[in-house]
C-alpha cells in the first residue's frame, strides 16, 4: 500500500529549488515546510469536516497516492492543476501512463497553439468530472486556501468541476484564515516564483488571484474531499 510512482520533477520540489535560486534560499528552514503535530492534524480535520469537506487523513505519500487514485472511478475525466504535491507522489507521473480514467490535461497540452490550448484550459479543463489540486493552506477551523496567476484552478475548484480533491501536506496545516494568507503569499508565493523562474524562465509568479473556501456549498454537498497527509509535502 506505501509503494507509488517515483516523482519525476526532482527539481521542482522545495528542498530542490531552495538549492538552486538565490531568492527563496533565505527560506530554506522555514517552520512551513514542517510538518505539524498529529494533534493539529485531527484539529484540521475536525475543522474541515465541520465546514462540511470529506477528509481523508493518510500516513504518507504512499496511502496519498492510492487514496486518490481509488476516489475516482474508471471512465471519469480528469485534469489536475499544476501541484508539487501531486508530484511528489507519483500521481502526475501516473497521469502520464494508461489510466482508466480521460486524463483531458493531457489533451490540452497536446493542442500547441497558445490561444487554442487556453480556450480548452477554460472549457474542459474546468468543467472535467474530476479536478485534481493541492492548496497553499489549510486551517484548523476548517477552511483551505489557495490562489495562482492565470484563474483556471480556482475556476475549476471554485464551480467548474463535478467534484474536487485536494492533497494538503501537514506543513500547510496553519492556525486561521489570516495566517493562511501570510504563508500563501510569504512562503508558496516565492516558492511558486523560483518554480516559474526554472520551468518558464520568466522572473516571478504573482498571486492574481486568491480564493478561501470557507464551506462547502450547501447546493453541492460532498463535492470537495480533502486528502490530508502526515508528512511535508509541496510548498
């Protein structure tokens, strides 16, 4: 059950970038990228649950791996934002091989031209049956947060897809909403910067966009599961 797919983005994670990009080095041994306590852990998914999120609390990025993958039923669609999360244990690297599953992220990078490869980003890759993502933070009261630059994952998350699972490590585990957007912009936003520099070579990424799920919508109940792992992961 701990066995998953390797990650093939080594140089994307944390630990990896904070070596490699003079900007985020000063964050290095920063207390996010820990993992909290057991108890803050049960705190959250109390939280979460109360906020009416399905939550999955799992030991590592093993049960993470095939929790996910066992969520979602054969013959489903699927596209997942871009995730160091989902990286790190194997799911993207999964994504890549023979699924059950429509995996519309792939038929989206395999359009080239930039404005027809946005439009199908806007229409199918929002509104897939099953959208894959992890979040800057999640609190202890009970609500998760996150943002990026161009909208398309808090268009999927927000409304656009049928249902929604989120990967959180216990580093993202934080006290409330306001600390929630300290770390989003003080700690995943340089992280997600020397990520673009490397990948896109472009100078920085910017939070355009920023989104706190307080509850789950009362007109779609069980729409979000939040799968919560034991361990750091992502940034």
């Amino acid at each position: 059950m701990s066995a998953h797919p390797e990650n093939t983005y080594t140089t994307h994670t944390f630990a990896a970038l904070a070596k490699s990009d003079a900007q985020l080095a000063p964050l290095a041994d920063h207390h996010y990228t820990k993992a909290v306590s057991a108890e803050r852990v049960e705190a959250a998914k109390a939280g979460l649950e109360k906020s009416g999120f399905k939550v999955h609390v799992v030991e590592n990025r093993g049960e993470a791996f095939h929790t996910i993958k066992n969520l979602i039923p054969a013959g489903a669609s699927v596209n997942n934002a871009h995730s160091t999360s989902l990286e790190e244990i194997g799911f993207v690297a999964h994504l890549k091989g023979e699924t059950a599953w429509n995996n519309v992220h792939a038929t989206i990078l395999a359009e080239k031209d930039a404005g027809k490869q946005a439009e199908l980003r806007r229409t199918i890759g929002t509104t897939v049956d099953y959208y894959l993502t992890s979040v800057a933070a999640v609190t202890e009261d009970g609500k998760v947060a996150h943002g990026d630059l161009s909208g398309s994952k808090v268009g999927g998350v927000a409304f656009g897809a049928a249902n929604v699972i989120i990967i959180a490590g216990a580093n993202k585990i934080v006290k409330d909403e306001k600390e929630a957007f300290i770390r989003t912009s003080e700690f995943a936003l340089p992280a997600e910067s020397a990520r673009a520099r490397d990948a896109y070579g472009v100078p920085a990424s910017a939070l355009v966009h920023y989104e706190v799920l307080r509850q789950v919508s009362p007109f779609t109940p069980g729409r979000i599961q939040v799968v919560l792992v034991k361990e750091a992961l992502g940034f």
